[in-house]
C-alpha cells in the first residue's frame, strides 16, 4: 500500500502493525529466515494465544540460564558436562576437533563417529582478529595431557579458515604431542564449505575416509 506525499512523491507503508513489523526485522536476522519467511512467523506467533507466546518467550529469555558449556569439551551442555563426555559407550581414546556446536550435531548424524569432541569456538583467522589462543587450545591441551588419547581427528571446515585452524593446530599437536596420530576429514565435503550443513552421507564417507594429517 502506498500513500502520497505532498509533491507527488509516494513512500511505502507497511501492511502490518509496527510491532510485528519489528517481530518480522527480529526474526529476519535468524539464519536462513528470508523476509516473506519472518512475516509468516510473525504471523503465526500473532496466531498462539497468551499462555503459548508467553511460554516462548520465557524460553527464549532463560536460554543462556538453562544451557551450559560442557567443562570438558566445550560442546553445549545441560549441566556441567554434554551428553557425549557422559556417554560411556564413547571412546575417550579419540578426539574429533570442531569449530563449534552445529559441527558435533552434523558429524553425529552421520552415525560413523564415536569418539568424543572438542569444540574450539571459532576459526583461526588473524585478518579477522581470531589468534589461536583466542580458541578453545588450552583444554584440549590438558586433555590430552593425561595419555589418554591415541587419535585427533582434525574436523574443521575445509574452508580457507578451517584448513588453516587445522593445520596451525596439527603442528602445534605434533610438535607438543609426537606420540599422537593426527588426522584430517576427507575431502569429499566441497572445498570451500562450512561442515555445519553437510548431509549425512558426505559426512560418513568424510569420516570413514580420513588421512593421516601430514605436518
């Protein structure tokens, strides 16, 4: 709809009322959602009566007070450690290092891992600010400390950043580790793309396939 404006200038005017106009900007900044996408959100939302939206709400604004980061490997974590480092059916003898936690879900998907996980937080990236001892290093340092772990599977994006995180870690690891074997995801995941949203088949041929990381 449109209205006009004195000197026959025309602007356009929002169909909507301005608070699910504003619902609509804030659910446009989520990943993935497109602006036709936020208004049919918007409006479903709209649609849920009192006690539902309040409920949603809640849950929202309480997030960060009901999820943790698991002390261990960094994963999230309803208490103080994730359901993975929990898992006794795991093998502690194998570490897959990720960049952060949509990572560890894509991998478990793939139903070919398991080992346990160590989440970094990041990518390393100097031109971007991101030094490496800006990551998650140091606990996984103290992990591996202990001589419990025979394996890091280097499972970072193989994208420019991730190939990078991977091998500026893989020659920390060798160089403080030289007993441990170092290995790298295969590269049937496409150069360039983020691990995040790889499908599950790529993901086990990744897993299944990977190289011995060569430092």
């Amino acid at each position: 709809m449109r209205n006009s404006r004195p000197g026959g200038k025309s602007s356009t005017v929002s169909e909507y009322p301005e608070a699910i106009d504003r619902l609509t900007e804030t659910l446009n900044g989520l990943p993935g959602i497109g602006k036709r996408n936020a208004e049919r959100l918007a409006m479903a939302l709209f649609g849920w009566n009192q006690d539902r939206l309040a409920d949603f709400a809640e849950q929202a604004a309480s997030l960060h007070e009901r999820v943790f980061t698991c002390e261990a490997c960094g994963h999230l974590a309803d208490g103080e450690r994730c359901r993975y480092c929990l898992d006794p059916t795991r093998d502690p003898a194998v570490i897959a290092v990720v960049e952060d936690a949509k990572q560890v879900i894509a991998i478990e998907k793939s139903h070919m891992f398991r080992g346990l996980y160590h989440v970094l937080g990041g990518k390393f990236s100097p031109l971007d600010g991101v030094e490496i001892e800006d990551l998650n290093v140091e606990s996984l340092y103290e992990r591996l400390d202990q001589g419990k772990v025979r394996e890091v599977i280097l499972a970072t994006s193989p994208d420019v950043d991730g190939e990078a995180t991977a091998s500026y870690l893989a020659n920390l690891l060798a160089e403080r580790f030289p007993q441990l074997s170092l290995s790298r995801i295969a590269t049937g995941l496409p150069v360039g793309s983020d691990l995040s949203y790889a499908d599950s088949a790529t993901m086990a041929s990744a897993l299944s396939s990977r190289r011995t990381f060569e430092t």
